[in-house]
C-alpha cells in the first residue's frame, strides 16, 4: 500500500461529519474536509509517515503534488509539511518553481502563510542571491498569494530581516484594497517591530498606510 493510500484509508476511516462542516464554513467553504483537526491529523500521520520513510524521501516532490491533487484540506497541509520537513535543509535551486506551484494552487490564507514563512522564507535564506528576483517577480504578479508572500516571508527572520526591502514592499502594496494584501503588511511590520521597534514606528509615522495595515503594525508598540 502506498503512503497516499494508506493516509486516505486512514483519515477517511476518522471522518467527523460535524467537524468537517465547521472546518469547511469557516474556510468559506473553499475545500471539503475529513473534519480532522491539526493535533489528531500530525498524530494519525506519523506513523504512516515512519511507515513510508524511504518512498517519502524519494519522492517528495512529486508525492507533495498527489496529495495537492486530493480535494480534501488535510491532505493538502500534509503535503506542505513533508515537503518542509524533506527538504528544508536540502533545497535545490530550482525548487522555487515548485514552491511557486505551492504558493498558488489550492490557496487560502492557511497554506499560503505556511508556505511563505517555512518554505519560501527558508529557501531564501539559502539562496539569498535570489532573493530580489524572486520577490520581485512575486510582488508584480497579478496572484494575490504570491503578492502576500513576498510582504510576509521575512517572518521569524528577526535580526536577519532586510529592513529596506520589507518597507519597500509594505509601501509597494500600500494601496492594495485587498484585506490579506492590508493584513500582511501590517503583520510583517509587527513582526519586524519585535527586533527592531523604533524602525517600524518611525516607518509607519512616515508613510500613509491603510488603516487596517497601521493598527496591525503598531498593536504591540505602543
């Protein structure tokens, strides 16, 4: 049995008909569910996980897009934390095409901050000559998702944050009426105010930002 099977059998056998209806709703009814919550979901896959060690380690790159394939949400966060576990220390250059993939196939806020600070923000650690295409690239995109990661995927950066292309972004998407476009700045910026709290303050005293954006940013300097 393969570990796709396996993790089906198994999480359809632990369906929760109420919970799945709740899960879905308050995704806005965006993807079905097996009405699994996050802690069960990690404990039910472990061991599966452990079961297929090595066909995982083999195939995580096209194994993460089966279960992308997979209408339910579950399987979907399966997929993007064996794909960071995987390779987080183990990325090759041209992964950014799939993490790109990631970013914008089957999207909603939950998997996409995921992916942005794990995998794409990890990525860009590794190869930070790449940095300045790639988050360009990202924030001229049309895609709302690719635009959010290119604000958001400096979190948990700390010391290592590059001030001026986090304002650069933050007054490139300033105008944006998108709410997750407004929530993303101002969460960067809060972020980033953890580290470094006089540069946030001052930047947001210095720059006309959306309402939603600046009482973000500031909701724990002040």
């Amino acid at each position: 049995m393969s570990f796709v099977t396996e993790l089906k059998h198994t999480f359809k056998s632990q369906t929760n008909h109420v919970l799945a209806e709740q899960m879905s709703a308050y995704m806005l009814n965006k993807f079905p569910f097996y009405g699994i919550k996050t802690p069960l979901r990690r404990s039910l896959s472990k061991p599966i996980i452990e079961n297929h060690k090595l066909e995982i380690r083999d195939t995580v790159r096209t194994l993460t897009f089966d279960l992308y394939d997979l209408p339910e949400r579950e399987m979907h966060m399966v997929a993007i934390e064996l794909f960071e576990r995987q390779l987080r220390k183990s990325y090759k250059k041209e992964d950014i095409v799939l993490i790109e993939k990631l970013i914008t196939t089957q999207s909603w806020w939950d998997s996409v901050d995921f992916i942005a600070k794990q995998i794409l923000g990890k990525y860009l650690l590794l190869y930070k000559e790449e940095t300045p295409t790639i988050i360009q690239k990202f924030s001229d995109s049309k895609n709302l998702w690719l635009q959010r990661s290119s604000i958001i995927f400096q979190l948990g950066y700390k010391e290592k944050t590059n001030e001026a292309l986090l304002f650069k972004q933050s007054l490139i998407h300033k105008e944006s009426d998108e709410f997750f476009i407004q929530k993303a700045i101002g969460w960067a910026l809060r972020e980033y105010g953890k580290t470094n709290p006089k540069a946030v303050l001052d930047f947001v005293n210095t720059n006309t930002l959306k309402p939603l954006s600046k009482r973000e940013a500031i909701r724990r300097l002040i």
